[in-house]
C-alpha cells in the first residue's frame, strides 16, 4: 500500500541495516617481512568500532592508520546518539517552559510566549557533533594514529588498501573491516530528504511539520516523535507489528503506549 500525504512530513524512522559488524582480515604475504609493510593495522571506518579498535592497537604499540572516509566520528558521532540527544535536550527544554502549570506548581511563572528558534536548535545539534568529532580525531593523532580521510578501498591483492581520495596504495599485515551503518529504506519508498526522510535527514530539523508520520516505533522513532511534538508537531506512528516498540520488553513498550 502506498501512503501519499499532501504538506506533511514523512519520516523513515526504520532500524538502521547494520552492516556486517567489524570482522578481521589477517593476510600476510610470504614475500614481504612484517617491517615491509606501511602498517601493522589499517582500519577502514572511524566510528565507535573503527575508533575503539585504533585505540587498542596503539596501547599495543603496533603503527595504526584509520581510513575515516571523511566521517570521523561515524553514524553515532555525525548522524545518531550525539545529534539526536542534543535535539532530545533542546526541545524538551521548549516543552518543559511551556508545561506553565508545573512550573506553577513549583512557584515559577513564565509571563508571554515561550518562543524557539528552529536553526538555533539544530546549529545547537550540528555544533555538538562537530566538537565531539574533533575531540575524537585530536585522541587518535595524538597516540600516533595516522588519520587517512579518503575511504578505504580493498584493492582485491593481500595487504593491500587504497585510499579512495587520492588513489594511493598503502600496505598492512592486519586490515580491520569497521565500515558502520547506513538507514534502512524499504523497497519502493523514494527518500528525498526533504518531505520523506530517513533519521539522517531528520536530524538537520529543516523545518517543523504541522504533521509528520514516523514509520517505524523502535528507539530512533520514539526519540524523534519526542522531539517533533514537543516542537509543535502532530506524530503518527506507523507500525507493522501488533504494538509499539516491538522488539523492546513489554513493560518499557507500555510506557510508550501511555505517551
């Protein structure tokens, strides 16, 4: 069934298709001697997984490089947790000032409009990010990582991996697969990120929907159906199993059903 929604927003909240998670490659060449290579580790992808694997492998003394893709830092950092909370806390400070009988209750008036301003609290987000991103890159030059910004390509040789900015050829004796995750779409939804959306569009609050409908009711739908209501908008949630928070223990799943 196709849904159609005129001057509304529509956001894919789906899981994220995890890829598969970080594996280990070992190839080592007979011709070449273990200080032949350019590195002990290379590491494709600089999320949480590329990341905690470069840490461990300088406290192991071993010459690391980190092929970031541009994208230190990953989903969580760049498109996920970091963003996403500091959207969370902005926007409920906007939905706690405009709760006036609380605050009443507490002795606290709020005299005229409690107003925000839509850019503010995503530059808010996006700054957040950014800062987390370079504190993580700063944590890895300063242990010796050499931070390579292309993306990491296998070239189909043992040992070999090419960065995908400059097309040059680096060698190792281990290569760690940690590439990250992309959002989910479902076959035949068309994304343009604009009225149609998947959460790493969603995540540069572009505009505030009168309504939105958010497909999906895991934690990434419930955190953006936070904070669009507390923002102003109306949130449906369309959900192909039986209940809300399907995947979740029922007795947190029925706190969301209450809310």
């Amino acid at each position: 069934m196709i849904f159609r929604f005129t001057a509304v927003a529509c956001l894919m909240a789906s899981a994220h298709a995890f890829a598969p998670g970080p594996s280990f490659k070992t190839r080592t060449s007979l011709r070449m001697s273990s200080e032949e290579y350019d590195f002990d580790v290379a590491i494709v992808g600089c999320g949480v997984g590329g990341h905690g694997a470069a840490l461990h492998s300088r406290a192991q003394n071993l010459k690391t490089a980190v092929f970031s893709g541009e994208d230190v830092g990953g989903t969580c950092v760049n498109r996920g947790c970091v963003p996403s909370k500091a959207l969370l806390a902005a926007s409920g400070r906007v939905r706690d000032m405009k709760d006036t009988s609380h605050l009443e209750s507490m002795g606290i008036q709020v005299e005229g409009e409690v107003k925000f301003d839509r850019q503010g609290i995503a530059d808010h987000a996006k700054n957040l990010a950014n800062r987390v991103k370079g504190n993580l890159e700063a944590s890895l030059v300063g242990l010796g990582v050499d931070v390579i910004e292309g993306r990491g390509v296998l070239t189909g040789k043992p040992n070999e991996i090419k960065d995908g900015l400059t097309g040059k050829v680096y060698t190792a004796k281990d290569i760690i697969l940690a590439p990250g995750s992309i959002p989910f779409v479902p076959p035949g939804v068309e994304v343009d990120e604009k009225t149609v959306y998947t959460s790493d569009g969603a995540l540069e609050l572009q505009f505030v929907p009168e309504w939105v409908a958010i497909v999906g009711s895991g934690y990434i739908g419930l955190e953006f159906s936070d904070v669009y209501t507390a923002l102003g908008s109306e949130v449906t949630f369309i959900e192909a199993m039986d209940d809300l928070m399907p995947t979740f223990d029922r007795e947190i799943a029925k706190q969301a059903e209450r809310l």
